[in-house]
C-alpha cells in the first residue's frame, strides 16, 4: 500500500471535520481520516440536534446565527429537503427553582431571543406540565431541529463531488513533521498518508491527536451527557410539544420521532471514549421527568451518551497552532458543532488556506483571537507565571 500525498489531511469525521474538508476540496486536495467504521459516530451522531440562537458561549451564538441563512434556505444541490424543522424552545420556570428562573430571565430577555409567557400558555403548549408550582416559562419560537443525518450526507457529497476523499477505520497509529519535505507524516490502518496540513478536528481526541504529533495540548475537556427515549402517555400527540428545558438547566425534553428524549443535561468528566449511557444518569433524567411532568416513565426505550469537548472559556478552538508548522486546531466545539457547521466550517477552511478573514468576522461580531489556540498559550503561560510568581512569595 503506497504512500498517500494530500495538501490538507483532516483528521476526524464529524460534522466539523467533513465540512472544513468540503470547503477545503474546492481548491486543494484533502482527505478525511476517521478512526470508526462510518462518519460521525461519536458526537456527531448522538446529539440532540437543535439551533437555539441562545445557547452557548458569545462565539458559539454569534456563529449559530451566521449559519441561519445555510439551515432556513439550504442550497437544493446541498440537500433534497430541508435541513431544519420548527421546534420551539421553552425554558420553565418552577417555585422551587424560583431564583435560577428569574436569574436566567434577567440574563436572557436582553437579547431578544425569548419572550415571557405564563403558565397557563405554557401547559397549552405541553400539556403533559405540571401545574403545582409552574410559575411561568420563556419561549423561543425561532428555534428548530436540525436534521443531522442531511447535513451530514450533503456535506459527504460536497466532499466527494469537489475530489475530496474519506477513509474509514483509519485509526492514526503514529505521526511527524517531517522537516526536511515539509510534510506531515501520518501512519493509520489504512496506510501512510503525508500532507503539509494536518487540521485536528478529533473532538474528544484533540489532545491525543497532539501528543502523537509532538504538540502542546490544549486542555481539551471531553463531558459525557447521557439521554434516553421513553414512551408518550397513550392518547397524546407530541409532534408540536417544544423542548422543555429546567431554569437550572439540569433537564431537558424534546419529542422524538413519537417517543420522548430526556437527559439530566449532565456534564460528567470523561475520557475520550466510545460513551456509553450511565444508569444513574438515566434514572435521575427519568425522575426529574416525573417531577415536573404527568408522565411515569415505566421503561426506557433507549439509552445514550455522547462526549462534549470544551476548554476553558467554552469557545471554540480554531487556528494554526502557534509553535507547530502546518498543525490547525478546530476543537471544543462543546456540543454545538451541528449548529454552528455551516458557519464554523466555512471560517476554518479560510483559515486552513490562509485568506483574508477580518471583514467575515466582523460581520458576525467576533475577533480571531476570540477562537485562536494562541489565546490558550497565553493564558497557560500567565497562569504558570502567576504559579511561579506565587511560590517565590511563598518562600520569601
């Protein structure tokens, strides 16, 4: 099996790294490497899968609205139909959770996004609600499901249509500059692939991505978050109910193809791993279900988990990393690598090729040091400063 020469290897395939590669394939040649038998499988294809204008750190939700016009009017060779469907967003407000509801109200209604409504509106839109302490909810009627699988495959044709290439099972073994070519060096179970770009959208596995190439980690912080299906009460149609989130944001809900998804939106540390569903995750999502609901859960259809990434400042990483030649970040996504795609990976691959950038940001309201891996640098080193500056105190 011959060596393998691309001007961009993208190693992952998620959302995030077949988009940039698609962008990538209109002007370079660029293979995706991923480690599992099909394309997305960990985060990708485990998500809840929703665009909420409101959700998120300022980057995440300035990128979430650049890739609205993508989502609302798709390109028809993108995709056969659409990419979205109406799903409103209702956040509840309940007398035991009092302060967090009115927290979030004061934090939220700025923005424009939702709109107060009382709890009678709110048991009219999910009847299933408990009345005994509702004391009101904010809606988002501008929010809707993505259809993950469509934006995927249109991403896929994307690459393929423009020369682009996708390997499966290509587990990344081993890797190096090669300083003398100038070329990446990438050793995988499906050969040996050499490019002058390595773009590292591994999600949970950034990191290790970095230290088989000799790179300074990021801090990449993979959370597991566990969901599960359960059964609507007989006699109820839940097609047009709206994800319901708790004010504190330790529960979620949303109608799924006539079953009900449920999580304790838990952020649990993690390694990066294949995520499997924890069943104390599991119970707690059903038991908070009960409380604020009519519904008994008496079984669970189905149970998941997917890894979350973020680092510190929960905005994404995207960019050259400042100390290795040719090595490109696009990582902690934190979740909302579907939503922010369209945008996030038209940006990257800009980056990737080095163009002009500035006008485009701009336009959305964020800075490239707002995503750039030197941000991290930075702050790691002010911080071991700070540590250094603090022993010496200490020994004074």
């Amino acid at each position: 099996m011959g060596d393998k020469e691309f001007d961009v290897l993208v190693i992952g395939g998620g959302i995030a790294g077949i988009g940039v590669a698609a962008h990538l394939a209109q002007s370079c040649r660029v293979a995706v490497l991923e480690m599992e038998e099909q394309p997305g499988y960990h985060s990708t294809g485990r998500s809840a899968a929703l665009f909420v204008k409101g959700f998120g750190s300022p980057v995440i939700r300035a990128l979430t609205l650049a890739s609205k016009p993508f989502f609302f009017s798709p390109d028809p060779q993108f995709c056969d139909g659409p990419l979205v469907s109406k799903r409103d967003v209702m956040i509840v407000g309940r007398a035991e959770k009092r302060q967090a509801f009115e927290q979030y109200t004061a934090d939220e209604i700025p923005h424009g996004n939702l709109v107060p409504i009382d709890a009678n509106a709110a048991m009219s839109l999910c009847p299933v609600l408990r009345a005994e302490g509702l004391i009101g909810a904010l809606l988002d009627g501008g929010a809707a499901d993505i259809d993950v699988h469509a934006l995927q495959q249109g991403f896929i044709k994307q690459l393929r249509s423009r020369g682009g290439e996708l390997f499966l099972k290509a587990k990344v073994e081993a890797m190096a500059f090669l300083h003398a070519a100038a070329l990446w060096d990438v050793r995988t179970g499906q050969g040996v692939f050499r490019a002058p770009i390595i773009v590292n959208a591994a999600g949970a596995w950034a990191d290790e991505i970095a230290l088989r190439a000799g790179v300074r980690p990021i801090g990449i912080e993979p959370r597991r978050r566990t969901a599960a299906l359960v059964d609507i009460p007989d006699g109820l149609v839940s097609k047009d109910w709206p994800m319901v989130v708790d004010a504190d944001e330790q529960f979620y809900m949303k109608p799924d193809a006539g079953l009900l998804l449920i999580s304790p939106a838990n952020e649990t540390p993690s390694e990066p791993e294949d995520a499997q569903a924890d069943e104390l995750e599991v119970a707690m999502a059903a038991e908070r279900l009960e409380q604020i609901t009519s519904i008994e859960v008496r079984r669970i259809r189905s149970k998941w988990a997917g890894l979350r990434s973020f680092v510190g400042d929960r905005s994404p990483v995207v960019g050259y990393d400042p100390q290795a030649s040719g090595f490109f970040w696009l990582a902690a996504l934190g979740g909302y690598g579907i939503q922010t795609a369209p945008a996030l990976t038209e940006l990257a691959a800009r980056l990737v090729l080095k163009m002009p950038v500035q006008q485009a940001l701009e336009a959305i309201g964020i800075r490239e040091s707002d995503i750039s891996p030197s941000r991290l640098s930075q702050t790691a080193d002010q911080l071991a400063e700070d540590q250094k500056t603090q022993g010496e105190i200490t020994n004074r």
